[in-house]
C-alpha cells in the first residue's frame, strides 16, 4: 500500500508517515498540492492521500478538485487531515470528492479508524 502525504508542515509530515508505516504503508511526502499532484502525474500507483487544506501554492481544496478531474485518479482514497473545522469547509471537501475528513490534532487511533472506514487493512495491532 503507498500513501502520498501533502502538508507543508515538516512535523505533520513526520508524524503521519510514522503512524502509516507503523500500518505498513509505503509514503511519499509533498509540502504542498501543486507538488503532490506533480508526483502523482509521475506516478499514480498511490491507493491513499492524506492532504491539509491550508498549503501555499496550491491548497488540499485546489488539490482534491484537480484530482477529482483525472479519470487515472478515480480509485485515489482522499482523506483531509486539517485543522479545519468549520461544517462549510468539511461539506465542501466532501463535495469536491474527498473521501474522509480528520480534524487536526488527530492520534494514531483516529488514523487507523478513518483509514479502515475507506476500507483499508489496518489490522488492530498498535
């Protein structure tokens, strides 16, 4: 399983690749969408994006939209990991064809839950 991680801070970055290889996932970090949608083009073979709203260049919203226009990318599980919390936010992600919605600070736990609620194996060992 691999797991594009998109989020322009480094710690956020860190923390979610350590939880995803814990799960046994293969990540590859972008620091904001305009990078995560290059290395995508690149290489789609990604089952999951966990993806911030608030980047520069271009933001998780922006991202999930150009995402959502690319037939290639069709089976791409998104989940937004943000510290947004506003209902408006969290609907329009939704509508924009994000998968799942995770509100920052997240533990490890919320991680896994999510991830299986998109029909990862996640297993149950910590």
């Amino acid at each position: 399983m691999r797991a594009l991680i998109v989020d322009d801070s480094t710690a956020t970055r860190f923390i979610l690749k350590s939880i995803l290889k814990e799960i046994g996932f293969a990540t590859v970090e972008a620091n904001s969408g305009a990078a995560a949608l290059h290395k995508l083009t690149e290489d789609s073979h990604f089952e999951l994006a966990l993806v911030d709203w608030n980047m520069p260049e271009m933001n998780g919203y922006e991202f999930v939209v150009a995402v959502r226009q690319v037939s290639t990318f069709a089976s791409l599980r998104i989940l937004m990991v943000t510290s947004e919390t506003d209902v408006e936010q969290i609907t329009k992600a939704i509508e924009a064809g994000a998968n799942e919605y995770l509100m920052k600070p997240f533990t490890k736990d919320a991680i896994r839950d999510k991830l299986q609620m998109l029909g990862f194996d996640v297993g149950t060992h910590a």
